[in-house]
C-alpha cells in the first residue's frame, strides 16, 4: 500500500507493525487485552487487499493474546455502502453487549 515505505509515524500507526514488536510486559499490552476490539472484512468484490491485512492483524492479535472479534463475511459481501448498512446494526448490538 506505501510501497515499502516505513518511517516512525507509519511503524506506530501499524498494528501488524508495532504491535508484533512491542514487548511482552509492555504497559500497553495489558490495555490492549482488556480493550474490545471489533474487526470485519467481506470477502466479496473490492475485498482482495482488506482481506489480506484483516487475516494479518488477526494472526498478530492471536499470536500476541490480544482477544478481538473478528468477523469474515461471505464472498458475496462487497466493500460498499448496502453492506454497511447491514453490518451496522449488527455490529451495534454486539459492541453494546461487550461492554
């Protein structure tokens, strides 16, 4: 997406970046466990790049303990707004039970 490119704000604005680099003990990790973290991505046309880096913050999440609700849609849910408007109150409802 940067084409390689990678200097200190991109690295801390990376999840997949930082977060798989960032010590054990660090205070913030402890944060990002107790956070709600709430992820969805389809699968459908406009998808190919989200869905990739979906799966690789996902991998990261679980590699580093950090519990996240990650959710992949079918492949006929596209990047769009009929979508969204699905996925809204569906996401609502699961965000406000979470807290």
């Amino acid at each position: 997406m940067l084409n390689g490119y990678m200097d200190d704000l991109v690295y801390l604005n990376s999840p997949c970046h930082c977060l798989k680099n960032l010590p054990a003990d660090h205070p913030y990790m402890e944060l990002y466990r107790q956070s709600k973290i709430f992820i969805c991505v389809g699968q459908g046309a406009w998808e190919d790049q989200l869905l990739a880096g979906t799966r690789q913050l996902d991998a990261v999440l679980r590699e580093r303990g950090i519990p996240a609700f990650v959710d992949y849609w079918g492949y006929d849910v596209n990047h769009d707004w009929p979508w969204w408007r699905a996925q809204a109150p569906y996401f609502l409802e699961k965000i406000l039970g979470a807290v």
